[in-house]
C-alpha cells in the first residue's frame, strides 16, 4: 500500500477528522440558530476570537479550569450580545456590523496580547491550562473504534453532543418553535404576539454560546495557548458548514465532518510534495454548489406556487400548495 | 447653523464617528504608553515627518483605493459581495502567469496583463452575481466561499506552477521589466498604480452618478420592487454591478504586483479586499469620497506602524479604532435621536414664522 493510503486508513487520521472538525462544528451550529431566526451572523470569527482569548487570559491568572470556561462563555455571549445591539437596537447593517466585530476581536485580542506578554512579534502567546480529554471506558478498548472515538478533548464530545441538544432546542422546545416563526415570517410572528426583537436577540447570544465552546477547543483543547488571528477563518468555514448542511443538525454534521476529512487529508499529503490547495479547495466548491441546487429549488417550488395562484381561485389554492410541499418531502 | 447640520447630517455624523475613534485612540496611547507625548506625536505625525513613510501613506492606499471603488459599485446595488479579496487574489495570480509565460513591448504587454486581470476579477464576480439573480442564493456566503478558492487556486498556480524555484522563498518567478509600472516620484515606491486607482475612482463617480446604467445600479439598491416597475432589468442590473466589482479588484491587485512587488509573494491573502469594504462603509459607497477615506485609512496604518517601532504600543491599536469608526458609521440609529431634536426645532420654528405673516 503507498504511504498515503495506509496514513488515511489510519486510526490516527480518523482520530484527527474528529479533532479538526469540532472548532467548525461548534460555530457552524451557531451560525445556524441566528440563521433560522433570521439574521445572518458572520461574526462567530470574533466570537470564537474573544473566547478563545478570555478563557487563556482567565487560566493565567486564576489557574482554574471553571472560571476560564466561565470567562470564554461569557466573552463568546457578551459578543453576540454586542452584535444584537448594534443590529437590533442601533439599527446597524447586520453584516458590517459583524465585520467590524471581527477586525475589532482581531485587533482587540493581539493589544491586549501585547499588554500580557510584551511581545510584539507575531509568534507571541499566552501558555494554557487546557480542557481534560476524556477516555470512554469500554469504547476505547475496542480496536479501530477505541483510537478513532476515544481519547478526545472533552470539547469535542461537548460538539457532538451539542447536535443532538440543537435539535431538540429548534424543534422541540417553544423557544426553538419562536425562533423558526421569526425566521420564516417576522410579520406572521409578530402578530401572534412574539416579540421579534427579542427572540433575535436570544438567537443571537445562543450563537455566541456555541461560537465560545469552539473558541475555548481553540486555545484550551487544540493546542494550549493563544496566538494571534488563530480562528483562521474557521469562523467562515462555519458559514459554509451551515450552508451546506442546510442549517439542520444532521446535515451540519455531515458538513462539518467534510470540512474535517479535507483539512485533514490537506495537513496529510502537505508532507508528501503533492499540492494540497486544489483538495483544500473542494469543500469551498462543493459548497457554492450546494447554496446554487437549495436556491434553485426553493425558487422552482416557489414559482410553482405562484402558477397556482393564477391558475386557482382562492379556496382550491391551499390544497395545491399542501400538495406540493407534501410532494416535496 | 441648524439647517446646516440637517443638509449634511450624514456627513456630520461620519465625521463625528471618525472623531470618537481618534479620541478614544488618544485615550489607549494615554493609558498605555509610558511616554504618552511622544506616542501620539509618533501616531499622528509620524507619516509627514519622513519622505519615505509619507509615500507609504500613498502606496498602501492604491490597492485600498481599487477595493473600495470595487465594494462600493456592489454595495450602491446592496449586493453584499465581499468577494473584491479573492477576485483581487486570483487576478494578480493569473495576471503574473500571464505575464511571467509572454514577451512584447512594454506598453502593449503593460495593457494586455491588465485587460487579463480585470477580465478574471470580472468573471469572479459574474459567478455570484448570476447565483443571486437568477437564483437568489446568498451573495454574501457565495462570495465568501469564493474568496477561499481564488485563494488556493492561485497558490496552486503559483507554487506549482509559475515558481521562482532559484528563490529561498515561495514566490512566483519575477516579472519581466516590460510589465513593470512605471515610478511616478524617484526614491519612493509610488507608482502609476496610484494615478489609475485615482482614474477608477472618478470613472466610478462619474458611472454611478452620471450614466443610466449608474441610476439603475443605485435604483435598484435603494428599492429593487421599485426599480423592477420602473422598467429597470434588475437581474442585469444585480450580475453588472458584481461583475464591474470584480473588474475594478483584479486592476487593483495586478497594479499592486506590477508596480510594487515586481512578482506574485503573497503567501497569505494580503486583506486589500477588507479594507475595501471599511473604506467603502466610510466613504459612504462615493467613489470620490473612497479616495479621501482610502488616503486617511492608509494613513492611520503607516502611523500605527510607527507608533510600533518608536514607542511602546501596538499598531493593532488602529484595528480597535477603525472597527469602532466602522460601526459607529453603520449604526443608523446613532445620533438619530440629535437629528430628531433638531428637525422637531426647526419644524416649528418655521411653524412660528409662518403665523407671524400670517
């Protein structure tokens, strides 16, 4: 077998999917629940930034474990809380906002960097405790499965599980139901007597907490300190994730363990002199694609809907319409 | 004065936010620094009191100047395009081949490089333009992703390509002189990119404020039912406005190539496209004012670098400073409630004129 194959079905290769896709899976879900309510948040690379920042600053200087998660949540909160009032309340252009946000965390974290460290350099860092990896009893000693799914850092079984917990939050809890009413028709929301604002605004800070368990993996998990800018995009590929999966549980999932498998398999070949930018480009392409197949379908049901209505008188509509989305399921 | 401030509201409230970022600026250098003085004298004076960092200032606003013009033709569409990074990326990427794998005359080949260039930054920006209107999918996220594979494409292209392998470091193989832009002021790095980027501006303002086409592109960003019972083709419109967009970033990059560096050496992706967006925001989408705000930008930067190098605070400083700028500007309702008070004054000032005649 050529090195390269036998290093892909390799335990560690799969052990390393899970590694690199829990800082993408976590912003992704997050960028998801302010989507559904309607708002499109770009600024979980802030987000994960500023937690990513607070939680080692934190660390240094108590050493505890529990207020450095404290810290990083409240940092990755108090940022979409930041961004929903400049939205919301200031009535700001969501999307400028949000870059604003990112170059001021960008900015704002290697300042303060300097202020800690006194070092000016690009490579300065700030050394932390990180979280505990967890090994899972009876799993890890199976053979293939052990190494692949044991052994973690306790973020990434916080990742996976999160999935289950977003679902349950959007479709079973009314917060979840609010939010999705919002999303899909703030006037019909509205009129039921949801206040709009305020369930984007929860939207909002729900991103910031998913954003800062990814922030905190980052630079207490991943590695053990913070260096400068070290979101490195994650924070967009979280977008696309959440594009591609069609900001549901499942298929963020999939999308994230994408996203993972290419980073991966790109830091695998790296070292075997064969060019990684085209494989580390697909997930980008793939996902333009997938944003062009969702619009066009949602416009080719939309226009469908739109020859009923001239077509139809007014009480045969809505059977039509049932039709076709029951057609579409 | 009263009606003064309501004619140029806008104007006034960008001011006073560019004003609250400086003095907020004053007050860090203040808490920070040990020598506060001599911090901010080196913060906002360092860029005039030496020849060569005041042609920095200038340099570093000619790709900023191109970006902004970009951004601010999608923008006065409200197409959230930020792709100008990527399109600016591959542009230059694709233009070095061209030129690096071509031997003619200098002025022919000078034109040629950037006919290639603007045509790929124009074809970057078509793909999302045409997934928005056609289809309505996200610009936003569409050009985003776009932006990540211009820039491994154009690695690709670079690294494996058209790489100087006899250089210690990953950098294409140089240009030859006839692509070379001219220096326009001997011992500095200025370069005719500067004059075209100041062309491109005017070109903008006199397309979007003087053109149909330039009334279509901001009808259609004002209201785009609007413009669609107006008779406006707003699909063409939505497509023109991001293709132009990516015209106008891949000029910037491949004059940024041309005249300063001399080969492609960009390993990261060097954030021109950003920029562009703040001096966009700043310059409230005016190509001429874009220039203004492109010149203060790159002049904040210079003297954040010197502050670095002299004194003891970081040049990140202007990156906290000119996200506040930026959102300050953004925040619509900011200031509103000022306007409020001085519109409901002179409403019934005038309501009193009016019974006196009477």
């Amino acid at each position: 077998m050529s090195p390269l194959l036998k290093s892909i079905f390799s335990t560690g290769f799969g052990f390393a999917i899970l590694r690199v896709m829990t800082p993408i899976l976590l912003p992704a879900l997050g960028v998801a629940i302010s989507e559904l309510a309607g708002s499109v948040n770009i600024a979980l690379e802030g987000i994960m930034l500023m937690s990513a920042f607070f939680g080692v600053i934190v660390s240094t200087f108590t050493g505890s474990i529990w207020l450095s998660l404290l810290a990083g949540i409240t940092a990755g909160v108090a940022t979409g809380g930041i961004l929903a009032y400049f939205h919301l309340k200031l009535k700001a252009d969501i999307i400028l906002a949000a870059i604003a946000l990112n170059m001021f965390a960008s900015g704002f974290t290697i300042f303060m960097l300097y202020l800690f460290t006194g070092d000016k350099g690009s490579t300065s860092s700030l050394k932390s405790l990180v979280f505990p990896e967890i090994q899972i009893p009876i799993l890890k000693s199976i053979p293939v499965l052990g190494p692949i799914f044991s052994g973690h850092n306790i973020m990434t079984y916080i990742a996976l599980l999160a999935v289950p917990f977003f679902y349950v939050l959007v479709f079973k809890t009314p917060l979840g139901l609010r939010i999705r009413a919002v999303g899909q028709n703030p006037n019909a929301a509205e009129s039921v007597g949801i206040n709009v604002n305020r369930i984007k605004v929860y939207a909002l800070l729900l991103s910031g907490l998913f954003g800062a368990f990814g922030g905190l993996y980052l630079s207490m998990g991943y590695v053990s300190w913070f260096s400068r800018d070290m979101t490195a995009g994650r924070g967009f590929i979280a977008i696309a994730a959440s594009t591609l999966g069609g900001n549901m549980p499942m298929g963020m999932f999939w999308s994230s363990l994408l996203f993972g498998f290419v980073n991966s398999f790109a830091i695998y070949i790296a070292s075997l002199d064969i060019p990684s930018e085209l494989i580390q480009m697909i997930p980008y392409l793939i996902t333009i694609i997938a944003l062009a197949l969702f619009a066009m379908r949602k416009q080719m049901k939309k226009k469908r809907v739109d020859e009923a209505h001239e077509l139809y008188s007014e009480d045969v509509i809505s059977s039509v319409v049932k039709d076709i989305s029951a057609a579409d399921e | 004065m009263e009606k003064f401030i309501l004619k140029y509201f806008t104007l006034i409230r960008t001011l006073i936010a560019i004003l609250v970022g400086v003095i907020i600026s004053i007050v860090l250098i203040y808490l920070i620094s040990k020598t506060p003085a001599y911090s901010l004298k080196q913060f906002l004076l360092g860029p005039i009191l030496s020849k060569s960092r005041l042609a920095n200032v200038f340099e570093n606003a000619s790709p900023i100047i191109f970006c902004g013009v970009a951004i601010a033709i999608a923008f006065q569409a409200k197409q959230f395009n930020v792709g100008a990074e990527g399109a600016l990326f591959l542009s230059a990427a694709i233009g070095t081949a061209f030129a690096v794998s071509t031997h003619m005359p200098a002025l022919p080949h000078v034109i040629l490089i950037l006919v290639v260039a603007g045509l790929t930054g124009a074809a970057w920006g078509w793909i999302p333009g045409v997934l928005k209107a056609k289809w309505g999918a996200s610009e936003l996220v569409s050009s985003l992703m776009m932006n990540y594979v211009a820039y491994f494409l154009g690695l690709y292209l670079i690294n494996s390509h058209f790489r100087d392998k006899s250089a210690g470091f990953l950098v294409s193989l140089p240009l030859p002189k006839t692509a070379w832009l001219p220096q326009i002021i001997p011992g500095t790095r200025i370069h005719v990119g500067i004059i075209l980027a100041v062309i491109f501006a005017l070109l903008g303002y006199y397309f979007l404020y003087h053109t149909t086409t330039g009334y279509e592109i901001r009808t259609t960003g004002n209201n785009d039912k609007f413009a669609r019972f107006g008779g406006i083709n707003v699909v063409k419109v939505v497509i023109l406005s991001q293709v132009i967009s990516g015209m106008i970033a891949g000029f910037g990059g491949m004059t940024e190539v041309m005249g300063i560096h001399h080969r492609f050496n960009w390993q990261n992706s060097p954030g021109y496209g950003w920029d562009g967006v703040i001096v966009a925001i700043i310059g409230r989408n005016h190509p001429i004012l874009i220039i203004f705000a492109a010149l203060f930008l790159s002049y904040l930067r210079v003297g954040s670098q010197v502050l670095n190098l002299m004194a003891d605070v970081p040049s990140e400083l202007v990156a906290v400073i000119q996200a506040i700028i930026i959102i300050l500007i953004t925040a619509e309702a900011f200031l509103s409630q000022w306007k409020y008070k001085i519109t409901m004054k002179q409403a019934s000032l005038e309501e009193a004129g009016n019974e006196s005649i009477a």
